[in-house]
C-alpha cells in the first residue's frame, strides 16, 4: 500500500502571509509537493505557475468562481438563471487550470436562492445542475480535465448549499454519466451531515477524485482535538487503495508549520510517496 499523498490548501494554510505566492512559497518550504487554490483568480495565472514551478509544487485543485460574493454567491452550478454566468467562470477555470497544468476543477454547485424553500425548488435546480454539469464534462473533456463536486455541510458551514451529502453528490453523478466527472470528499463535511464514516467512504471512495481533511467541530488541524481519529482514517484510504491527493484544508489553530506535526509523524512512519506515483 502506497503512503497518502498530501496537498497544502493555501487558500486555508499560512494565513498569516498575504498573497499566494508567498503561501505556496512557504507550502515548498513544508515539505509539500502538491497545493491547491480556492479562487486563484486574484492573481496572474502565469505568477502562479512560475511560483509553483520555482518551488516544486504540482497545482492539483482549483474551484469554480463563486459569482458574486457580495450578493451572497457561492458557486453558481445549480442556481437557476445564472447559467451564462456559471459558464463563463467555468472557462475562466479552465484557462487557471491550463496555465497552472492542473488536472481537476471543483464544479460549485451554489446556495439555494435566498428566500426560496428548498424543497420547492429542489427540482429545478437539480435540472439546471444536471444541465450545467453535461456542459462542463465537455468542456473539460477537450483539455483533458476532471471536474469534481463536493458536497458541504448545511448542518454549520452553508445552511442553504444545495449539495451536502455524497449520497445527493452520487446519484447526481450517475444521471449525469460522465467519467471525467467525480466526488469530492471532504471528510470534515461527510463527518457533519452523516457520520458513518468507514462505511460512506468504502461506499462512494470508487467515485472520489479528491480527499480533504479537517478535524470536527474546530476544523482545525487532524492532530487537533475532536471526533476524527485520523490516524485510523489514513489507514482505511491506504487500505482502499485510494490513489488521489489528500488536501489540508483546515484552519491553523496556530503557527501553520508547527500545526503539521501530525503530517511530518506520518511522513516518519509511512515515507512520502514516490515521484510520480
């Protein structure tokens, strides 16, 4: 069994550095070989790249644009009447992930209008996500990418995101059908909205293209104190054959390089993968 392969969120880690390059500078310095990026669209693909590219970082994951933030957006996949804007920010991506070589996409799926009752307008933007995520399979099947969904808590994160359970997430992806779209596990969220873990994860880990990680309810550090036992969870995608990247996205409970202790005593008990595993 292959050791976990980890990438820093720098859009979460080294906040107290305020740009990302600086952010990715700092993820190289900490032993990573992999980052991700929320929104990378405040800086120049390029700067990125060449950061990245200074430092020895493969860039693994970008989302979406969230719309328009100050209007309450986040994501716009799923939201009726912002089709031409949720495929705009999906070629914008593509442009970001293209420049920056990275392979997957989070495909944001969006809030529930404000107002409006979920259940009533459940249907309607299943339609319009379903309708949204065909588009996207295409597009991003012509440069080689993968787009990923991710469902969100609605329990403390996000009370009106319409995807938040990797049941919803799945039979999503089966009406769509497309293999270059996949689930985005991030295992803070699973915990929240259903718990049943070991069984959710053995259940939908053939659909997931990417891991992230917090610890539950802080979302603070997998060595912080909570309900995870992170130790038995690494070892269960180990023993699944899980083969993706492991993203840390997490609040620093304090210094972000003293907080990854509980990443350098995995690294000494199960080596780094090898380059290019």
């Amino acid at each position: 069994m292959a050791p976990l392969r980890f990438s820093a969120n720098v859009s979460w880690l080294f906040p107290e550095l305020p740009s990302l390059p600086a952010r990715l500078r700092a993820a190289g310095s900490s032993g990573f070989e992999a980052a991700e990026v929320g929104w990378p669209y405040g800086e120049p693909p390029e700067a990125l790249a060449r950061t990245a590219q200074e430092v020895g970082l493969q860039l693994v994951l970008i989302n979406t644009p969230p719309g328009d933030r100050e209007k309450g957006e986040m994501g716009l996949g799923a939201v009726p009447g912002r089709q031409a804007a949720f495929r705009d920010g999906l070629e914008q991506a593509v442009v970001y992930a293209k420049a920056l070589g990275c392979p997957r996409i989070h495909l944001m799926a969006g809030r529930v209008p404000q107002g409006a009752d979920r259940a009533a307008v459940r249907d309607e933007m299943d339609t319009v996500f379903l309708e949204n995520l065909r588009h996207a399979a295409g597009v991003l099947a012509q440069e080689n990418l993968v787009g990923l969904l991710e469902p969100i808590n609605t329990r403390i994160t996000d009370p009106r995101y319409f995807l938040d359970t990797p049941q919803q997430a799945a039979a999503i992806l089966e009406k769509v059908g497309r293999p270059n779209l996949q689930l985005q596990m991030d295992i803070f969220h699973w915990q929240i909205m259903d718990g049943n873990l070991t069984g959710n994860i053995r259940e939908f880990l053939p659909l997931v293209g990417h891991v992230q990680v917090a610890q539950v309810p802080g979302r603070g550090e997998p060595g912080s104190p909570g309900e995870l036992n992170f130790p038995y969870l690494f070892q269960l995608l180990e023993d699944e054959g899980y083969k993706g990247f492991v993203g840390c996205e997490y609040q620093p409970r304090g210094d972000t390089v003293e907080g990854l202790s509980w990443l350098r005593s995995y690294w000494d008990k199960r080596g780094r993968p090898q380059s290019g595993q």
